[in-house]
C-alpha cells in the first residue's frame, strides 16, 4: 500500500466545507462508541452492526446525509478500531490501562473509500461530488497519481494540519526496488547520547531537534496566553505555535527516514533492539529526551525499506547486550552512567559499540525474530495495519529519496 500526499489549493468556502467534513466524521464516530457503550450485554455490537447504525445516522441528521455514505461507513470503522483495539488488548491481558474508548475531541481528517470523489483526467485536481459542497480542489505536489488505475485508489483523505490541508490518495500497489547484495551486515544500538551505534563503531549524531526548537515553541506558547481568548490574535498565535510543532515532526521523519534507508540499502542484514519504547516512555527523567529520539519511528522505516529492498531485517531481545562482552561472552555489570565496556578478557569498546556488536552476533545466529514484513510510516501506518487504521500514517517517501 503507497500513500501519495498533496497540498491543497482551495477557496475559504471550501476549506469551511472540509472542516464540516471532519466535524461529521467525528460526530459520527462518536455516536458509534455511544452506541456500543449503551448496548446490553445480549447485544452483539460488531464492525457490521456499527454500519448498520451510520445508516440510522444519515437518516436521522441532515449533516449527517450531506455526507458520502461510504464515508460516513468509514467514519463508523473508526470507532470499531477504537472498540477493537480495546478488545485484544484485554484478550492479550496486557498490564495497565487496556484503552478504553474515548470520546475524540479534535478530528483532522475525513476518509472518502471509492465513491465521492472523481479525478480529472486532464488536470491535477480532484472533484468531491457529496452533498457538502467541498466541490474541485487543486493538488499541489510532485507526484503523478494519474500514472495509477483509478481502481488501485482504494481510499481518499482529507487531512487537516497546522499549515493547510492535505489530501491523501491509498494506492493498493507493491512497492518494490530490490537492491544488489553487498554482502555487509550490521547490528545497531539506539541510544540518547548517539542517535545509533553501528557494529563498525560509528556512532551517529543526536539531532535533538526538540531540544533545539524548545525555547522558541515555549516563546510561542507564552504568546498564546497574552491573546484575549476568542480573538484572531489568539487563534493566529496558536496555528504559529502548531506549525512549530509540525516542523519538529517533520524533521524527526526526515532524518529517521533517511538515515533507515541508508542503512538499508548498504547491508544485507540489519539487526536492531526489540525495544518496548511504550514502557521506556513512563520514565519520567527520560521520557521527553526518548519520544525526541524517535527510535519507534527509526524502526518502521528499516522494515519498510527492507522490504522495499529485498534486505533483512532482524529485531534482538534487548536483554544483556550491553551488559555481555562482545568477545568471550562473560556479563560485565555496569550502571548507565559507565560508557566504557572493560572487561577482564581485554576488551575495551565503547558501551553501546559492544552492545551493537552483540546484536549482531545474535542476529547472526538466529537469536531473533526476522521481521522483514514492512508497513512504513509517517505521520500515520503502522505495520500490519488495515486501511481503517491508517488514520494518521502514511508511506510517504520524499521525492528526492
């Protein structure tokens, strides 16, 4: 699946109208998770019987009718996801909270499936045929989405975002530029004080770029609250203090996926920590310097361009490797302060070298699980995710990639 993405160009009475849009969509979703949370216990509640209520819907809310029926249905699907994510994660029993659903506060996107919308043929602009009169945008951008059969566009999306709206186009076609074999192998260590240490001993710069953009996204905060709340001033300081925040996202999945590919396309195998970064996260002395790493999204990247590829790519357990010394196996204990790895055999490497060659080895042997399926991300799809749950993701490369 490739998710191609434009600017759009368009009047002010159309953008109200996508805000409309997005507004239904929510009301919607909303009313789905009601719906299963008032139901009796003998009342099976599933994707279906959702759909079944967004016919209700359109026949109750005028707003609601003024909606494309399959978007409204996909509207219905967002909230099923949200149920049955709840759903499996009591099954798995996972510890803490499981995700209850929750009622959504701020919708920014409306997903049209395979009516609703027309492309033109001739120009780059899409058509919007519902009833609330989003009408013929412009697409800005250096993708050719006439290339593909209208029939592979399994989804439309509008997107609402700090600096403009954006529409998505979910093209169901295989993405693949397999790459010679160079017949090098890597093993890589995220960390805070190194974005990554290789197995080579290279270690890759932190670009911080949180760090870096905090004081004048605090200034812009600052800003907000010296606005009287309602006015133009106030909501013109709260989309620059957006925009700043969308800069800072931008960059992290630029450089994550640059730096993925790169990686990618020189070795054969790549082999990295299986890391559970949700749990990492609860650290509070960490927390802001970790989500500022982006490890997570460093890692979707490597699968996908190593399926892209045709390379490999293997997730290590995370216990002991940096703790094992990479050379006669023995567990040297050190606190997280300690960057040297000394041990007793004469090994003397930089803590998350060592670790990142102990990857390696295990990867090596077949210690961990090859996951060489890929689902890319961006600013929304997950691996192994359906149409529904790419919300927010997107496999998005940038055109000079």
């Amino acid at each position: 699946m490739l998710v191609l993405e434009y600017k759009v160009k368009a009047k002010p009475s159309q953008y109200r109208a996508i805000d409309e849009a997005i507004q239904t969509v929510q009301f919607i979703r909303n009313k789905s998770i009601r719906y299963w949370m008032d139901a009796s216990r003998e009342d099976k509640i599933d994707r279906f019987a959702l759909n079944k209520y967004s016919t209700k819907l359109r026949q109750e809310f005028a707003f609601v009718k003024e909606l494309n029926a399959m978007a409204v249905q996909a509207a219905a699907e967002r909230g099923w996801l949200s149920i049955s994510r709840f759903y499996d994660n009591c099954k798995k029993k996972k510890p803490g909270k499981k995700g209850y659903p929750k009622f959504q506060r701020s919708n920014r996107s409306v997903e049209y499936k395979t009516s609703g919308w027309s492309l033109i043929p001739t120009k780059r602009r899409i058509t919007f045929t519902d009833k609330k009169g989003i009408g013929e945008l412009k697409l800005l951008g250096k993708w050719d989405i006439h290339t593909y059969p209208v029939v592979a566009i399994k989804r439309v999306r509008l997107v609402r975002r700090a600096d403009g709206y954006y529409c998505q186009f979910c093209v169901d076609v295989e993405c693949r530029d397999i790459q010679p074999l160079s017949g090098k192998e890597i093993g890589l260590d995220v960390g805070l004080e190194s974005f990554y240490t290789d197995s080579n001993g290279y270690h890759e710069p932190n670009p911080k770029f949180l760090r870096k953009s905090e004081p004048d996204i605090k200034h812009a905060q600052r800003r907000i609250y010296k606005k009287q709340k309602g006015s133009n001033n106030r909501r013109q300081a709260r989309a620059r203090y957006s925009k700043k925040h969308l800069r800072v996202s931008r960059q992290r999945n630029e450089h994550a996926k640059r730096l993925a590919r790169n990686v990618c396309k020189s070795n054969d195998l790549v082999a990295y920590e299986d890391l559970k970064i949700s749990n990492m996260l609860k650290n509070h002395c960490l927390a802001k310097s970790i989500a500022d790493a982006s490890w997570y999204l460093f890692r979707m990247w490597i699968h996908y361009f190593a399926t892209k590829f045709g390379k490999l790519a293997v997730a290590i357990p995370p216990h002991y490797t940096s703790a094992e010394c990479s050379q006669c196996k023995r567990v040297v204990r050190k606190s997280l302060s300690a960057r040297t790895h000394v041990c007793v055999c004469g090994c003397n490497l930089h803590r998350d070298t060592n670790a990142a060659i102990n990857i390696l080895l295990k990867a090596k042997s077949r210690g961990g699980h090859p996951q060489s399926n890929a689902g890319g991300v961006v600013t929304s799809t997950l691996l192994g995710a359906t149409l529904v749950e790419q919300v927010a993701t997107v496999n998005l490369e940038s055109p000079h990639l």
